[in-house]
C-alpha cells in the first residue's frame, strides 16, 4: 500500500510511518495523548519523528530571509 502511495504522490509522501501500537490505543481511555502516556512506545516515537519531518518539510517552504 505504502508504495502505491509513493508512486502516485511522490514525494508529498512523508518517509515516515506510524505503526499500529497497542499503547496509544490505551492512551484516551487515561485521558492522555499517546506521547504524553508512554514517549518510549513505537507509536509514540514515530509520531514525534512525523513532526521533524513536517517541521524539516515547512521550514524548507520557506523564502529565505
């Protein structure tokens, strides 16, 4: 699936995947974000990495100053 994404998208594709993770499903039964619940959980640190990325991605749309 992913790379029939990439093929048709390109490079809009972020190189980052969240993986189905069992922790951040339990996280809003405990009224928390997943990050906040468990940061060292598979999911949780791939979400933080999708937020470099978009960061990195934005900052690079960005006219120079």
């Amino acid at each position: 699936m992913a790379s029939q994404l990439e093929r048709h998208f390109g490079g809009k594709v972020f190189r980052t995947v969240i993986p189905r993770n069992v922790r951040l499903a339990e996280a809003p039964s405990h009224g928390m974000p997943g990050v906040v619940f468990d940061p060292n959980a598979r999911g949780s640190r791939a979400y933080m990495d999708f937020g470099a990325e978009m960061i990195e991605r934005v900052r690079a749309l960005e006219p120079e100053a």
